[in-house]
C-alpha cells in the first residue's frame, strides 16, 4: 500500500512519471497487483488526491 500512495503522490506532484513496470522493478511487487490496488485506493479518495493547506496544517 505504501508503494502506491508513494506512486500517486509521485504522479500528482511531477510532470514525468514513472511507469508502473519501473515501481514493479524497483520493489518486487507485480505490475498488476500495483494497478489493482491503485485504482483501488483512487476508487476510495473518489480520485481526489488533494490536500488543503488547512487539512495539511492539522496534522
């Protein structure tokens, strides 16, 4: 789980990214596990990755 929030994170703040097959390389982890359990925690945030400063600044 933490590779994907790490991936999104990634993703929403660069221009370039990385593909999915180079997270795979990187952590052992299988490409398509990587894309289920990012569509799945995009499906949770109801793809809405942004943080406010306020909801920032309370942690």
């Amino acid at each position: 789980l933490f590779v994907v929030i790490l991936m999104l994170a990634f993703k929403y703040t660069e221009d370039h990214c990385y593909y999915i097959s180079a997270w795979s390389k990187a952590t052992g982890i299988k490409s398509d596990i990587i894309h289920k359990v990012e569509v799945a925690v995009l499906n949770i945030l109801d793809h809405n990755l942004f943080v406010s400063q306020e909801r920032f600044e309370s942690f």
